[in-house]
C-alpha cells in the first residue's frame, strides 16, 4: 500500500514539473496562443536555451507514461522475462492495451 502511495505522489510531482516546464515556455514567448509561441520561436528555438528545462520535461516524460527506466512496478523475476512469459496470448493483449490506455 506504502508503494502504491508513493507512487501516486510521485505521479503529482512529475505532472507539477511537466506544468512548470510549459509554465516556462510561455513566460519566454510572452503568450498562451500556441501560433504566438511558435512565431516565437523563429530566430531560436526554446529547446536550446532552455536545454536544462527541456531535459526536465523530458524526464518527466517518461516518468508519466512509466516506460523505461521508470517501469518498475513489475516483481524482480519479471525484469528478466518479463509478463508478457506469463500471460497467454489474450490476456497478455487485454493486460497490455489497459498498461496503453494510461497514455491517453
């Protein structure tokens, strides 16, 4: 249960970096309208000065969408084989589409 906490505030803090990482990109561009930012961008893009915030952002990226190396809800046996040894065929699709549909 500790786990499951741990985890659901960690998912808090990765979304609170992903807003302060766009809450960045518009103070430089000086505009919420998304062409504004864009037009913005013309002489340099966003990603260069802000490189370290890019990486953030990256990061928590991944962190959000628990893809490597940030998929470790699985059990130490399964890091080596995997659940998709586990399953059969149909159950191993209906556990993977569920472990996608968090991405939407």
């Amino acid at each position: 249960m500790f786990c499951f906490q741990f985890k659901e505030r960690c998912g808090a803090i990765f979304s609170a970096q992903n807003g302060f990482s766009i809450l960045s990109v518009i103070v430089c561009a000086k505009s919420l309208n998304l062409v504004a930012i864009v037009l913005a961008q013309k002489t340099i893009w966003y990603c260069i000065p802000l490189f370290p915030i890019f990486i953030i952002f990256f990061i928590s990226c991944l962190a959000e969408t628990n893809r490597h190396p940030f998929d470790l809800p699985e059990a130490e046996a399964e890091l080596v084989s995997g659940y998709n040894v586990e399953y059969s065929a149909t159950t191993f699709v209906l556990f993977f589409l569920a472990d996608i549909q968090i991405l939407f």
